[in-house]
C-alpha cells in the first residue's frame, strides 16, 4: 500500500483481501475498479 495523502491510501487488489492490512491502516472505505472485495465494516464502491 502506497500513502498518497494522511486519508488516501493506493494499493494492490490482493492487499484488498487483506483484512488485517487494511485494519491497520485504519481504512473505513474502499474505491474498487476490481472485483469487488467486501469487508465488515469497510464501504467498498
């Protein structure tokens, strides 16, 4: 995962099915131009 901005994270599809990555990196919402990933708690678009 790339930091773009202190709120704006870029990453991988993979890292998307990474609840624990994702978690601690404290993301609470997903723009997604993949496959859609969902995950409890997070708003995927």
């Amino acid at each position: 995962m790339n930091k773009i901005r202190p709120w704006l994270y870029i990453g991988k599809y993979r890292e998307t099915k990474n609840s624990f990555l994702l978690e601690a990196h404290q993301i609470g919402a997903m723009l997604q131009l993949a496959e859609l990933v969902e995950h409890t708690g997070i708003i995927s678009l």
